[in-house]
C-alpha cells in the first residue's frame, strides 16, 4: 500500500505563535481543526477552523477566549454533524477548570459551559470521544481520572466516574475511544509506576475490568508517554505510545503498539510501529481505518526533523512502507500532542502538526494524505469522495446523493443509486450515473458519459470555451465536448460562452448557460432555457417549454409541424422589443412557388397566410393559417405577454 500526498502541505492563516493542534473528520467530508494561540496578551485563546475536503478554509476562524486563557483543546465531531471542544480553563492560583464550547453543523457556536470546575480541584487533560448519540469525556482531578456521560447537547449527565482503579501516584495524559460494539475504552500515563493502563467501560460507564489492563507488557517498553488510542472495527482497540527505551542495541526511543480485543485482553505483545531505528522516535498518534486496519504518524528525529506515518492491517501486519508527511520542516521545539491525525469521510487522512513559518515562528501546518491505492468506496448515505491528482481512481458513491470527484487520471466513477454529481476531471474518464437523476461532468479529455436510470445531465457549465454536442449524435462534438461519448443522457448544460446543444428524440433538457448559444429539442417534448446571452432556441416537433432568459433571444420555429394546434410549443418569457418569434423558414403559402412570408391578420378574417393573434387571459396565443380553411395549423403559447405582438417582435 502506497500512502501518497493528497495536495500540497497548508500552512493554516495566523500570526504570532500557534501550536497544539487537535483535529476531527466532519460528515460532510471536511475537517475542523482547533489549536492554542499564544498571541494573546491576556493568556492563552483557542482558535477553531472549519475546512472542506480540499483543505481549503471556507471563513475566518472562530476565536475562543476567557479571563485568565484557554488551553489544551481537544475537538469531538458530534452525531448532529457540529461538534465540541473542550479545553482547561486557568482560575486562581493553579486551580484549572475544563469548559466546552459547542458547534452546530453549520459551524455556528452554541456557547459556552462548564464540565468540571469544582473550586480548589484542578481539571487538566481533557479527552472525548463519541458515544452513541452524545459523548464521553476524561479529565484528571487532584491526580486520579474520571469521566462525564453527555447527551447530544453537550451537557454534562452522569458523572464524575472513577476511571483508573489504582489510586496511589499521579495518573494522567488520558485516552478515550467509543468501541464498535458500544461503551467504551480509556487509557492513560500511571506515574506511579512508568507505565500505560486500560479499562474497558459499558455505555454507563460502568467498567468491564475490576483491575486496569497493562498495556506496556515488555520490560523493553521502559517508561511509557503519550498513549494514543483508537477503536477499530472488529470492535478491539489499538493503543500507540512512545517508549522510553528501544529494544534495538545503542539506539534511542522507539514507537511502540498494542492491540488489544473488545473485552481489553491483548491480542499478542507489543510492537514497534516505526521502522527506522536510530534517532528518538515519538509523539505519536493514531486513527482507525474503514477497512478495519489503523494508521500511526510520530515524529522522527532522526537527522532532519520528520512526521512520518505507517499503515497497519488489522491484525498489526505492515501494509507497505513507512511514508513521509511534511515537506517542510516542523518546529524544533515540538510539544507533546503537537501531532494530530484524522480519517476523512472518504478514506483519506489529514495531518495537522506545529509548523515553521517562513518568519520561523510555529504556526499550524496540515497535509491531507491518500492511502487508498485509487479504489474509493462510498455509503449507504450521501458521501463526497475525492480522486487523486497523480493516478486514475475507481470511485463508487453506492446509495445516496453522492459527489463523486475524480481529479486528474484516468477515472472511473460510479454513482449508484441517489441523485449524484460525477466530476471526471483531467484524463479520459468513466462515468456511469446509475439509478436517480444525476449530473455528469467528463471535464478535459475523451470522457465516456453513462447516465443510467433517471433524468440525467452532462454538464459543459465549467468549460473554458464554448462546446458543441448532439445527443442524437448527428454534429460532431467540440470544445471540451471532443472525443466525448454520452448514453442514457437526457440533457445538456452548456458553459459560460456560445454554445450549440442539440437533443435526441424523447424529452430533453437543454440550458445554454452564459453566451450566445443555439438549443435544439429535436423531437419529443423538450425544455430548452437560454439563460443569458443572445440565444436561439429551436424546439423542433412536440409540445416544448422555451425560455429565452435575460438577451434578446429568438424563438425559431422551422416547421408548421414544430408546435401544432392543440400540442403547441409554450414560450415563457418573451419580452416585446427585445426577444423575438421567428418564423422566417415557414413558407405561409405552401401550395404558391417561393417562400411567402406571413402577414400580420388586421381585419379578423384570417385568410391564408395570416398570423393572428389571440388573447387567453394573461396570455398569447399566435396562430398561423397556411391552408386557407380559416384553421390554425401552427400555434405558439405566449405566456404572461402584455398587449399585441408587432412587427419588431416577429421575423416573418
């Protein structure tokens, strides 16, 4: 397994000095990310950053600040889709409270409230996870653990409970993670005696283990820092830690690991995480993977300070070789937990660590991380699921409204059942729609465009230049359109400049987009918008809805055929003065030689020839008699036209 860079290392926006950033994934496929600004001259104040799947930040961060600072975020992704940090709060003296800060799914902050705040007991060491529809949190007070139960809201319900069970010496640095088969598990530093502990807790809180679990079993594992801990999806755990010795010969401080099954008992002895040997390796942290493995960053100080990461199956067996993260060089003073790692929606990793900015102060630095090998599986929900920009994916949404991305290479993306949005990208991509109605977006190249079952569009809207596509296939495509292959395609969206669109038989949709394009329906009853620009809309044969949209548009009509009597063709918003009927390609008087143009019916009688025109309420009706019988035998629907048509508003 190859774990490649997804985009370029981000250097998050701040000034003066930041670090000890704390990350988690949210449902719509984005990142919030929450670290400590310690510009502030009245102590310590949190920032919090919402990002979308790209990396990119949509608004300014929200700042979190209280009279005597903030400090230690950690940040929890909620059932709602918001989420919640909690942080230590300084009061007088050394005393310190943990308050909560909650979001909603929009980013909106919901305020402040207090979690653990008993006066002259110190609450240090924040950590949360979810747990079924709210959470759980761990603490330390006065050198023991324990952990509060909160609904969805945040609020704190039952607790404190008693986490570790041996009270003598300190007992901190807590890890907490929601089992996959309910309850939880905690983990942490005993001080006492150098070493990791874990218990393992049901959904009250109520622990499985009369006695704590040892974590460090080998004697090589020397005094243990920094447990890292996640859940994985057989329902066991993992914990990462840093050791304090190694067990290799003259060689400094290894990460090590352990699994353990859903009941806390270890499934085999430690072992060490970080393939190279020499130089002081730690600072660990650690994320569970969808297909029931794990990944691990640390950070290696082994010559040039370097975040280097490594994927394990579930089983802790090696899946390839160790990758490299940062490709600028972290800060030299690095603290404990300035590394944090999250998995996103779908599949890829993020990073965030304490960085140097070009003015050589620590700022946030985050890299976004693709350990999928191209193949990308999406959910019974809806998903956005991103490609890669170096190689070709195999991109399936499944159920859901999806938003499929490939990205450069060669893709191939399916969207399955729900309304998707299938974006190809750079390279000769294939999309295929599935069931609901979709949108196709093939991008640069020769693009295989499958709409399946439902109203399905292939879309040009993004094209650099004007585009020419037929449906029915009888023009050659251009533009980005070239090369080009579409099936099972009900509509068309054309780009920002002049396009030509054509449909097939059946019912089409057919948007023009900014320029001045030509739209048309062909047979069936079709829907043709022009949107802005000078637009020539062409329904052809069966009852079609035209909209010419803001420019002076023309209505055409080519044959009597194209809006009969009783079927007619309805224009939405013909404005008189700008937009016009064009019947110029109709001869009036089929049965004389030549092209006779229609005449305007003045007198009533409606002769052969005539265009007469008649008023159904708020609306239009213009007919045409051609057979000299006193019928209509074209008649078009005006909709919402004010007064009569003249002779600047028609080409006849």
């Amino acid at each position: 397994m190859a774990v490649r860079r997804w985009g370029p290392e981000l250097e998050v926006d701040g000034s003066g000095p930041q670090g000890l950033p704390d990350m988690a994934a949210l449902q719509d496929g984005g990142f919030v990310t929450a670290w400590l600004d310690l510009a502030d001259s009245d102590g310590g104040r949190i920032l919090v950053q919402r990002f979308d799947a790209t990396g990119q930040a949509p608004g300014a961060p929200a700042i979190l600040s209280a009279p005597g600072g903030l400090s230690a975020p950690a940040i929890l992704t909620l059932a709602d889709g918001g989420f919640v940090l909690h942080a230590e709060r300084a009061g007088p003296g050394d005393d310190r409270d943990v308050v909560a800060f909650r979001f909603g799914p929009t980013g909106a902050a919901l305020g402040m409230m207090a979690v653990d705040d008993t006066p002259g007991v110190p609450s240090t060491g924040p950590a949360l996870s979810r747990l079924g529809a709210g959470f759980v949190s761990v603490c330390e007070r006065g050198g023991d653990l324990f952990a509060r139960l909160h609904g969805p809201d945040g609020a704190a319900g039952d607790g404190p409970l008693p986490v570790n069970a041996t009270t003598m010496g300190p007992q901190g640095r807590a890890a907490v993670a929601d089992l996959a088969g309910g309850g939880f598990v905690a983990a942490w530093m005993d001080g006492n005696l150098g070493r990791l502990q874990a218990r393992v807790f049901d959904a009250q809180g109520v622990p499985w283990n009369i006695d704590e679990v040892l974590v460090n079993s080998t004697p090589l594992g020397g005094r243990p820092a920094d447990p890292a801990l996640a859940a994985l999806a057989d329902g066991g755990f993992v914990l990462a830690w840093e050791a304090g010795t190694s067990p290799y010969p003259n060689t400094a401080p290894d990460v090590r690991a352990r699994l353990f099954d859903p009941l806390g008992v270890p499934r085999g002895p430690d072992f060490v995480v970080n393939a190279r040997t020499l130089g002081a390796q730690g600072t660990p942290d650690i994320v569970a993977l969808p297909d029931g493995g794990f990944a691990v960053v640390w950070l290696d100080l082994a010559g040039m300070p370097t975040i280097r990461g490594q994927v394990f199956d579930g089983d802790g067996r090696r899946q390839g070789g160790a990758f490299t993260v940062n490709t600028h060089a972290p800060a030299p003073d690095m603290a404990k937990g300035d590394l944090s790692l999250a998995a996103l929606a779908d599949g890829r990793l993020v990073v965030a660590w304490t960085g140097t900015r070009e003015d050589g102060s620590p700022g946030i630095h985050q890299q976004i991380l693709d350990p999928r090998d191209g193949v990308v599986e999406g959910t019974a929900g809806p998903d956005l699921l991103h490609g890669h920009n170096a190689w070709g994916d195999e991109i399936s949404g499944w159920e859901g409204a999806d938003t499929l991305l490939g990205l450069k290479g060669d893709d191939q993306l399916s969207g399955g059942a729900g309304a998707d949005d299938l974006v190809g990208g750079r390279g000769d991509d294939e999309l295929w729609g599935g069931r609901g109605n979709d949108t196709l977006v093939g991008g640069a190249g020769a693009d295989d465009l499958s709409g399946g079952a439902g109203l399905d569009l292939a879309s040009y809207a993004a094209a650099p230049a004007g585009v020419t596509v037929a449906l029915d296939g009888s023009a050659p495509s251009a533009g980005e359109a070239a090369g080009d292959s579409l099936t099972r395609i009900e509509g068309l969206l054309g780009s920002a400049h002049g396009d030509f669109l054509r449909g097939q038989a059946g019912a089409d949709l057919l948007r023009g987009g900014a320029g001045n394009d030509t739209l048309e329906g062909m047979s069936g009853a079709d829907s043709l918008a022009g949107d802005a620009g000078r637009d020539r809309l062409v329904g052809r044969a069966g009852a079609d809805v035209l909209t010419g949209g803001t420019g002076g548009d023309a209505f055409v009509f080519l044959w009597p055929s194209d809006s009969l009597p009783g079927g007619s063709d309805q224009v939405t918003d013909l404005v008189r003065g700008l937009d016009r009927i064009d019947l110029s390609a109709i001869d009036a008087k089929p049965l004389q030689g030549g092209n006779q143009a229609f005449v305007l019916d003045t007198d009533g009688f409606f002769a052969l020839g005539d265009l007469r025109q008649v008023r159904q309420g708020a609306n239009l009706l213009l007919e045409a008699n051609l057979d000299a019988d006193g019928t209509a035998e074209l008649a078009i629907l005006l909709l919402d036209v004010p007064g009569a048509l003249a002779a600047r508003d028609l080409e006849l």
